[in-house]
C-alpha cells in the first residue's frame, strides 16, 4: 500500500486497492494525520467479508464518490453535489445498489420531476447515473425531464439592498453582489487577500459533510482565479481584521437562512444567494461594462455562460426600452398615414 501523502487543504489521503469477486477496487481515504489516513486504509485493504461491493446503501457509494473527489473538482461542483446528497433521491438513498431497478429510479425520477425544474431533476440523476455507472448498472433507458426556459422575476436591486442594509449578514451579501463573488468564495476570502486597492479571489471555502474545508489556490475555474478593484468605501463596509482573519465567520446556512428572512420581512420576493451575483453581472451590462472586462471580473469562462445564466435586465430599464420601441413604431405609423393621406 503506498503511504499518506499531506495535500492541500493540510489533509492527509491515500488510496488503498483490494480486490473483490475478482474485481479491483479502489478507494481513497483521509485523516487529520498521516497515521489516521493509513489506519483506515489498511483496515478496509484487509477486511475480509462476504458482503459484495454493490451490497452497500446507495447514499454510502454516494458520500464515497463525493469524497473521491474532494479536491480534483471545482468547489462550486462538490457544493453541488453535497445539496443534490442532502435532497434529492432520498428514498432511493436507502437502497441497497444491488437491489435498485430500473423501475425503482424512472419512479424516483418521475417523482421528483413533479415539483422541480427539468434542470434541477437532470442535474441530481447525472450524480446517481454516475455513481452506479461504477457498479455496472447502466441508466441509458431512464426518461429524463426536458429543459423548459424558466422566465424569473427579479426584485428591484434597491428593494434587496434595503432589506439587507445594517443586518449582520450584510458584509457577505454586499460582497457578491459587488464584487461577484460566489458563496465559497465571500467566505474563503481573508482580510491579508485586500492590499493596494485590490482583493485577491484564490481560495475557498467548502461546506461538505457538516465539516468546513478551507482549500488554498483553488477557485471553480481558471478563470475564477482573479484581482478585482477593492475601493476603500467598500473596505470601510467590512472593517478591519488580521490578515489571516476571514472577513466573513458566519456559516453558508446562516447566511442562506438570514437573506430569506431579511427579504420575507421587508416583503421583498425571495432569491438565493447565489442571485446576488446575477445582480451585478446586469449592472455591468446596464452599464454598457464590455463582455470582455465583465467576464474577467466575475470569473466567467465563455460568453455563453455570463449571457445565457446571469444576464437579466432591471425592470425599469425594460420599461424605458420598451417605451421608445413602442414610440418608434407609433411615430414611424403616424408618418406613413399621413404620407398617404396627402398622396390621396
């Protein structure tokens, strides 16, 4: 068995192979020492058991396929994946996978199609579909859902600020709205990240497994790896603290659960945190910002994304827009029947 390496959250992992019903398995492990990781590989290298691999509940090859994977994907990937663990397929969850039919998930398939978006729906079974595709069990046939645009209103970005305005949770909402910035960003961000005018988007913070992991030098993407313009009103807004200090303390559920009240007491319609960032990816375009700068300062990688996913127009300026449209055609009407008017 090879030995634990340290990696770079500071965790200690490593991957253990045994062999069952003449198959090769693989699994990685971890611990807070290097002791501790090797432990636990060495116990399941020799476990000797009956029990076959795809014996195991669904939600166990779930939690395993999520912690293989911990630090090779994207934070925002491995948050997503740990909501769709946490909400979606539950029942199913409980099965054992050898006893799961193809029956069993087009019923859980159409079950939760019933409340939920085509999106939502075809982005929770392709973590299912993925985690089975390794035991043999192939969902080809399962009838998904097909995407329907979704049409969302928007609240006034003047309503949103003045119910978050002075909360305690101001600090992490204004900074992605702002600034753009993703959950696990706002809370990976450190008070040493602001210098010369500028704040330095390199590190996360994840939630996974009611555990927060701090990983250095990772953001979602290449591109999301940024220096964005940090004015000093905005530096005056989250106060001062080490440099080691993370500027934002509070957890990703209160922060979640505190927006949704704010909004619900101000009687603002609800949105996510996430929405915070759409705001100011339709400010930029409200302002006439170019794709190209707007792209790099929200750490988008193709126009496609920041077009189709987080371009919204405010409503007054729809209005406006609208106005001179409907004024154009009125007045450009108005002159043709007046031009044949006079030719009668």
């Amino acid at each position: 068995m090879a030995k634990a390496k340290k990696n770079d959250s500071g965790k200690w992992e490593i991957q253990a192979t045994k062999t069952i019903d003449g198959k090769k398995i693989r699994k990685r492990f971890y611990g807070k020492t290097k002791k501790e990781a090797e432990y636990n590989a060495a116990v399941w290298a020799n476990s000797v058991t009956e029990e076959k691999e795809s014996d195991i509940k669904l939600a166990d090859a779930l939690k395993a396929y999520i912690e293989s994977r911990l630090y090779i994907l994207s934070p925002s990937t491995i948050e997503g994946y740990e909501k769709i663990k946490r909400n979606y397929f539950l029942d199913i969850q409980e099965k054992r996978i050898s006893d799961i039919t193809f029956e069993m998930l087009q019923k859980a398939v159409n079950e939760l199609s019933k409340d939920k978006s085509a999106k939502t729906v075809n982005n929770a079974f392709a973590l299912i579909k993925s985690v089975l595709k390794q035991y043999d069990i192939s969902c080809e046939n399962i009838r998904l859902p097909k995407n329907v645009k979704q049409i969302k209103q928007y609240p006034p970005l003047e309503d949103v600020l003045r119910a978050i305005y002075g909360s305690d949770v101001f600090v992490p909402c204004i900074l992605a709205m702002w600034l753009s910035l993703r959950m696990s960003e706002v809370r990976g961000v450190k008070y040493g990240d602001i210098h010369d005018g500028k704040i330095y988007i390199k590190d996360t913070l994840l939630h996974v497994n009611n555990e927060d992991i701090f990983i250095e030098n990772r953001t979602k993407s290449y591109q999301s790896t940024r220096i964005i313009s940090f004015p000093e009103s905005l530096r005056a807004m989250i106060g001062e603290g080490e440099p080691g200090e993370f500027i934002v303390k509070d957890t990703r559920n209160y922060i979640y659960k505190k927006l949704q009240k704010l909004l619900t007491d101000a009687g603002v319609p609800n949105i996510s945190f996430h929405d915070l960032r759409h705001y100011n990816a339709a400010v930029m375009g409200q302002l006439g910002i170019s794709d190209k700068y707007a792209m790099e300062r929200g750490g988008w990688d193709t126009e496609s994304i920041y077009h189709k996913t987080y371009q919204f127009s405010f409503d007054e300026y729809k209005e406006k827009a609208d106005k001179s449209i409907n004024s154009f055609f009125e007045n450009a009407i108005e002159s043709a029947q007046q031009s044949a008017q006079f030719a009668e």
